[in-house]
C-alpha cells in the first residue's frame, strides 16, 4: 500500500504537535522546552554565580543594582524522542486495521519531524522489531512513508516481551505511542507497565475494528486465529454472540481503565473511522495531540 | 404388520435404515465456513468461562435430533403406509379360524362386494366402495410375494392368481361396483390359504372357514326407490299402472321428492314427508299413448346412496307389435288377434306378401319365397302328408305351453317334417321341444332359436282343425307370439349377470354400448352391469329390460348383517379415519420440518 497524504492534510498536521506531559531531555536543539537549563532564548532565571560558570551569563544590570553576581538562566528547547510502537502482529491484518495503523504512525511522525522531533519508529510483533528513525525535519515523511511500507504484519503480539526489549536497549525517556490492537493472550497491562516505569510517556492507541468488537456471522463457523492458526469450531448462538460482545467491552474497559491508572493516554481509534478524523479530532480530544 | 408396497421386515428395515441417515445426517460433521479473526483470546474466555447455560441450551441438541427423527418417522410412514394387526384394520375370521392359521396356502384371495350399497358416502367423502379398495391395495401389497386372486361378488375372479401386485393394483383401479348377489364364499372357493372378503353385509352371505371378513360399513342415512315396475294394462283405454316404492332410510324425518318422467313428460312430481325408516307406496295410472320409457326418480337432504335415487320402467304394448299374417283365410286369424292393444296384424294373401317393416309374419300353409329373417309363426307349411297324432305330452323351453289347458286341446292330425321339409322352412331345423304322447312321437311345434332366424312351427293346421275352439290355442299362440317377439322376457331386473334362455344378435346397454354376451348352450349371460335399459336385439324385434339397484337391502344403508364386533371394530376405524392417517403423517412430517426450519433460523434448535 501507498502511504501518501494529501497537502491539505499534511497542513493540518503540522498545526498540531504530540502533547507530553512532562518535559524530557533532547538531544538536539529542537522546538520542545527542556527541564534543564539550557542555552536557549527564553529567560528562565537567575541563581548567584559561582566560580567556574560562563561569564558571559553574568548580569552585570542585577549587579549594578544588587551589587551581587548573578547569572542569567535560559531555558533549554530541545527535541522530544517520539518512539511509535506500532504492533505489526498478524492480529493487525484484519481489513483496514493494518492500514490505518500505518495511517496514525506516518501522522504522528509527521508530526514529530514537523516540530524536529526525533521519531523512531518501532515495529514489535512476538519480539521488539528494528527501529526505524527517518532522521528530524518534516521533509523525511517520505523516508517514514517507504519505511513504514516495509512494514509487514506477522508473528503473534506479545507485547510484554517486545517491551521488555525495547527496556533493554537503554533508550532516552520520551513519549512512546503504543499503536495496537491489544490483543495479547498474555494481556497487555504488563507490557504497557513496563513503558511507564520506564519513565515514558506513553500512549495507547487501541486500534479496533468491526470483526473485533462483533461475531461477523451466525451459526457454526470455524475460527482460525490468525496469530497462531489455532482453529475453533464455534456456534454462534445469539446468546454466545452477546457473550462475546460483552467480553469484548470488558476487554476494552478493562485497557481504559488499566491506562487511567496509570497514567497512561488512552485513545481508541476504529478502524472503520475516517482517518482524517482520528487524527484531528479523536486524538485531540485524548489529549494526544494538540 | 403390513406395508403399502413391501414385506413387513422390508418395511421395518426401511425405516431403520432412515432413521440411522437422518441420525447420520444429523451428526454428520458439516465442514463449517472459516472465518480469519485477529485474535481466539476472547473467544476462548467466553466459552471457557462456563456461561450460564440453561435448560434448553443444554437440551436443544438433543431436542433437534429427537425432531429429526420424528420427521424422519413420519415422512417414512407416510410413503409406507404400514398397518397394524390386520391389514385390513376391522376384521374377523369367521367360525373358528383366526385369520393367522388360514395360511397354510400361501395364496391369499381378496374378494370385493361389488353390490351397491358399496357405493354409499361414508362421513369422510369417499364411499365404501374407495375403503374396500383401499383395503385391498393393502392387503395385495402385504401378500408379501405370494399369489394374490382377486375376485367380486359380481364378476367372480377379475384377476389372478399372481405374486404380481401391479396386476392386482390395475385390476383394483378398473374395477367397480356392478351388483352381485353371490351367496356363499369359502375358502376353497379361489383355492386360497386366506380369503379376504370386504363387505359392508348388506348381503346376507353364508361364509366358509378361514375367510376373514373385512368390514367396510359405516351406517349412513339414505332415500331409495325400493321398486319400480309397471304393470300393464288389462283394458284397451288404459296404459297400465307404474308401481313405485320410496323409503326413507335415514335415521331422522326428511322431506322427500317423487318425480315420474315419461319420455320427457312429467307424470308426477311430489313433496313427501317420511318419517325415519318409513316407506311410501304409490300406483301412479298411465295413459294409452306416450313413451314407453318411465323413469322415476327421488331426491332428499340425507342421501348417501346416488344409485338407488332412480330407477326405469318399461310399459309394455305401448307400441304395438307389427305382425303381418300371410294366409289364405284372414277370417280365421282375425278374431284371433285383434282381441287385445299390443298387436297390430296386417293380412295378407301369399300371392301378396312381400317382405316389409313388419317384425313378426305368421305363414299360414304357406312358405315365402326366401328364407325370412324376420321372426315368423310358420303353421303346417309344407305338403307333407298329416299323420294321427293325440295332445301335448313334452314341454320344453322354451316354455310356449305355459298356461295352455291341454285338457281342451285335441290334435287329430300333424304333418311330419323332415329335414329336407325344415330346410325349406329353415336355414338350420332344430330339435323338436313339443311332441304328442303317440308311439310316433310326432312332433306338434318346432322351435328354432338362433340368432339369424327365430321361429315356431305349428306342425298341425289350424284351419283344417277344430283347434280354433279350443280354449287352449289363443294361449299357445300368444306364448308363441311373445316367445317371437320378445327375444327375452321383458320386464324389471336388478343389476348383476342374468342368464337368460334363448339366443339373441344383441344387447345395447343404457349407455348406448352393445353389452358383451356369454353364450352357453341355449343360454345367454348379460352383465347387466349398470342401471338402467337395456334392449335386445334379435331380428326386427327387440325387447327392453328395465334394470334398478334399488332395494331394501341395499338401500338400508343403517342396517349390516356383520357381527356386532366388526360393526363397531368398522366404526371405530371409520371414525379414526376422517381422514388417511399417512396424510396426517405427512402434514406432521411438513409441520415439523417447518419448525425445525424457523427455529433453526432464529438459532433455537442447532
């Protein structure tokens, strides 16, 4: 598939910025306020000099008037790691959830590279997979585009193990957009621990679709999982499809409220929902973007 | 147990074997579509989480496999029909044999009243007469390969013996109700180990051994014209007097309507009250001129019976016989003739007399020039010298002295004829039926009765006699004008094979179609198979017999000479069959499909 976006809506993006709700320390100059002090244009504050610091900092105004030495500070703007997992599980492959996952994670590098952020993108199924970092500056979309396009869903999703990886290759604090459907036999809430006490921001974008959420027939049919291959015979009664229904919602709840708790931005995004209108309205009123 | 078309074990097997595919199909593991879902996790916490089931989930499998079976059973039954117990239902073996033990002889006969009271509407439409052949088909079909003879009261055998059901079957299809009266049956009768006999007993029959009756009876109301006849009439302004019996066989009071049709002219049409088992008599006078033909006919609200609502007359001397006399003395045969309204004589003088539309001719000492095919009286035709003859000792058929006072006839003289002599006469001379007491045995009166030609010969001369004065002769000579005339004795019969003396060319049923003839010796067998008139034809000449169902017995459709256990056993089974069972069955088998069908929709069977 062609990941491509239209100019008007590639305009619409570079208007919105991924909120994070704490500030982490970049690498490079970029746009996002750093907590530490920095050698930036904005004033931040003043603290007495002490030997060994750039002179060049000294108030020589406050001490005309102080007689004290006091040293400008100057708040630090710099780069936000955006690192979007993006679940590349068999389980992804259901009809337009795939595709709309490649969707969100291309919007939310455009994003990133529009406000010089660093973005790695990062494919994980069973296992972490290679990241993926484009470079910063919203001219590599296209570079996230053809690597988002090597992307193939497969392998099953055990998310506690892809993270469990992604900790251990030591990466610098930042905003990590979990993009997946979570659904892990194992569960998700340990995975999804694991990014947060990390110290990461982190976001879970549960991508749902159609097939998910409702039995697709009634009657007897023989469910092959497209993960494992394991194959059911099920009948589909009404009764067993409300069951199931109600799991599904539970499942759901059951995410949300896990996110809520741990502070962890929720945002559910349907597969069979305009993108556009994911990107602009649903993940803004989570608080996502901004 | 029996079935429709098989053997009772080939019947069970068949069931068997369907219940075990419809079990089978049941069962059977259809390959379900598949279907890719991203993810069995939820589904496996669903169905492992052991939901509430409730009673009828845990049921409804075994629910939807007892339905098909039961659907399974009931189309099967329907298409195999099998009976319980006698394959008739309401049956009994008369005297002492059940029907089981009168199977020594593998051939089973299956004999049908074929009277007509078999006819009669039973309470669910079809008649008797359908319930006995649908007993038969039933008991041909359960015969199990052994030979089958089927057989009525009417008909006697109609087909077999034959291990072939099919024959049976299309004999049963082409066979109907046609009277019959045969007394007795009995087991050896058809050579059967088992002889079946469906009947209503509207017929008192003695029965033999080892035949089980079949009851076909179901009491039903019924109004019937129990005789009809005319009688005909005693002076020359009147046309006789038309007899007629009606009754009311119903069980409650009904109104009745009576009409009598003369040709198309209507002799009487009235409304009569009867009450239940009342019957009404009525002589109804006739007038001189009109139809020949008297038709009567009944209608009321509670009748069961349609063959018995009309019945025929024939009135005699309505239309006079044409006779020509050809002699040299008129004078003599004249008073003779003219005494009475059913000849019309024309005389002629021999040197006169050509053949014409006259359907009878006298030849009086004189013989035609050909051979006449025309009846005729031939009296002391030829020139044989006239021998001592004395009385009348030998009557044969047929019967021409009936009524004749041979104390005062005197035959003084008769002509012997030889065969030469009757050849004259005769294409073929028969025997002599009439010879005198003498040594000689001369013969008074020849009679040739075959189909080409009819006549009698008077071997004495009346005119050289004294025999015009004796009281007897008038009596012969109208025995021998009405033996000419008539080809068979006029008058009104019931329906079944008659026999009748004598020879005739032909005989036209009511239906306009010439009636096949048996003919044995000098006698002729008519299957007077239907009611109505009937004319045979012999010659110029022909006579009309009147044939009418009607009559108590069979009429009486309350009344069944059954033993009182097959009466009501007949009942019983009448009740329960409204209608077929095996609709039932198969109705069933639809309805249940049908719900099968919707709750399979709607996922409440599997």
């Amino acid at each position: 598939m062609a990941l491509r976006f239209d100019d008007d809506f590639l305009k619409k993006l570079e208007y919105l910025h991924v909120v994070s709700k704490r500030a982490f320390a970049g690498q490079s100059r970029a746009d996002r306020l750093a907590p530490k002090r920095g050698t930036g244009l904005e004033f931040a504050d003043h603290r007495g000099y002490a030997p060994g610091d750039d002179f060049r900092h000294i108030d020589w105004k406050a001490y005309k008037r102080l007689n004290r030495l006091l040293l400008r500070l100057f708040d630090e703007e710099q780069d936000l790691p955006i690192y979007p997992l993006l679940d590349t599980s068999k389980s992804m492959v259901a009809p337009q959830k795939f595709d709309q996952a490649l969707k969100i994670t291309a919007a939310l590098c455009y994003i990133g590279l529009s406000h010089l952020d660093r973005v790695s993108m990062i494919p994980f199924a069973d296992k972490l997979g290679e990241e993926q970092s484009p470079g910063t500056g919203k001219g590599r979309i296209f570079r996230v585009f053809e690597m988002l396009e090597q992307f193939e869903a497969k392998g099953a999703t055990n998310l506690r193990a892809s993270f469990r990886e992604f900790a251990g290759r030591g990466r610098r604090r930042g905003l990590v957009a979990v993009i997946s459907d979570f659904l892990d036999a194992d569960g998700s809430e340990a995975g999804l621990k694991i990014l947060r006490t990390l110290g990461h921001d982190v976001f879970a974008v549960h991508l749902v679709a159609q097939a998910d959420r409702d039995p697709s027939s009634i009657g007897e049919v023989r469910f092959v999982d497209a993960e494992t291959g394991e194959r059911r015979d099920i009948d589909i009664t009404p009764q067993l499809a409300e069951a199931y229904r109600g799991a599904w919602q539970a499942h759901t709840d059951a995410i949300e409220q896990f996110c809520g708790r741990y502070d962890i931005g929720y945002v559910r995004a349907d597969a069979e929902r305009p993108f556009e209108e994911i990107i602009l309205q649903a993940f803004r009123q989570g608080r996502f973007l901004a | 147990m029996t079935f429709s078309a098989m053997a009772t074990w080939q019947g069970l097997l068949v069931i068997a074997l369907a219940i075990a595919a419809a079990v089978w199909l049941f069962l059977l593991k259809l390959k379900p579509p598949q279907i890719v879902v991203p993810s069995l996790t939820l589904w496996r916490v669903v169905l492992d989480q052991g939901r509430d089931r409730s009673l009828w989930d845990r049921i409804r499998k075994a629910v939807s496999l007892v339905l098909a079976i039961l659907i399974t059973l009931a189309i099967a039954l329907a298409l195999l029909r099998p009976q319980a117990g006698s394959p008739a239902g309401a049956s009994v073996a008369n005297a002492n044999h059940p029907a089981g033990d009168a199977r020594s002889n593998a051939r089973v006969a299956i004999v049908l009243d074929s009277s007509w009271s078999m006819l009669a509407s039973t309470s669910n439409g079809s008649t008797r007469w359908d319930r006995a052949i649908a007993r038969a088909r039933a008991l041909a079909s359960g015969a199990g390969g052994e030979e089958v003879v089927l057989a009525t009261t009417a008909d006697g055998v109609v087909e077999g013996p034959t291990p072939d059901v099919s024959l049976i079957e299309a004999a049963l299809d082409r066979i109907g109700p046609s009277g019959g009266n045969a007394s007795g049956l009995s087991r050896d009768l058809y050579g059967a180990g088992t002889t079946y006999f469906i009947t209503d007993g509207a017929l008192a029959r003695s029965l033999g051994d080892g035949v089980v009756v079949e009851s076909v009876f179901e009491a039903a109301d019924n109004v019937a014209i129990t005789a009809f006849d005319v009688r005909a009439a005693d002076t020359l302004d009147s046309g006789g007097q038309a007899f007629l019996s009606v009754a009311n066989y119903a069980t409650v009071p009904q109104t009745v309507r009576i009409a009598i049709t003369r040709g198309n002219a209507s002799v009487l049409d009235v409304q009569v009250p009867l009450g239940a088992g009342e019957s009404q008599q009525r002589i109804v006078p006739l007038d001189r001129s009109g139809d020949a033909r008297l038709r009567a006919r009944v209608s009321a609200k509670a009748n069961a019976l349609v063959v018995d609502d009309e019945a025929v007359a024939w009135i005699p001397g309505v239309q006079p016989l044409r006779l020509t006399v050809v002699s040299n003395a008129p004078s003599v045969f004249g008073p003779l003739l003219a005494d009475g309204p059913a000849i019309a004589p024309t005389f002629v003088s021999p040197a006169n007399y050509t053949p014409g539309r006259e359907e009878l001719v006298i030849f009086d000492r004189t013989l035609p020039a050909t051979p006449s095919k025309v009846p005729a009286l031939f009296i002391a035709t030829a020139a044989v010298p006239p021998i001592k003859t004395r009385g009348l000792q030998t009557l044969s058929t047929p019967d021409l002295a009936a009524g004749v006072d041979l104390m005062t006839m005197t035959f003084d003289a008769a002509r012997r004829y030889s065969a030469d002599d009757l050849s004259a006469v005769a294409f073929s001379p028969d025997p002599v039926t009439m010879t005198d007491g003498r040594s000689e045995r001369a013969p008074l009166v020849y009679v040739h009765d075959e189909p080409e030609q009819r006549f009698v010969l008077f071997t004495f001369s009346v005119v050289d006699s004294k025999m015009m004065f004796a009281p007897g002769f008038p009596v012969l000579m109208k025995n021998a004008i009405d033996w000419l005339a008539h080809p068979v004795p006029p008058g009104t019969r019931a329906p079944g094979p008659a026999t009748f003396e004598g020879t005739f060319e032909s005989v036209v049923g009511p239906d306009g179609q010439p009636v096949p003839l048996t003919r044995i010796g000098k006698f002729t067998v008519v299957p007077l198979s239907h009611t109505g008139f009937y004319e045979a034809r012999a010659g110029n000449t022909s006579s009309t017999i009147a044939v009418n169902a009607g009559d108590p017995d069979i009429s009486d459709l309350q009344r069944t000479r059954l033993p009182e256990a097959l009466r009501t056993a007949a009942a019983t089974s009448s009740a329960s069959r409204g209608r077929p069972w095996w609709l039932v069955a198969a109705v069933l088998g639809l309805l249940l499909i049908a719900a099968e069908w919707f709750t399979w929709q709607r996922r409440i069977t599997v």
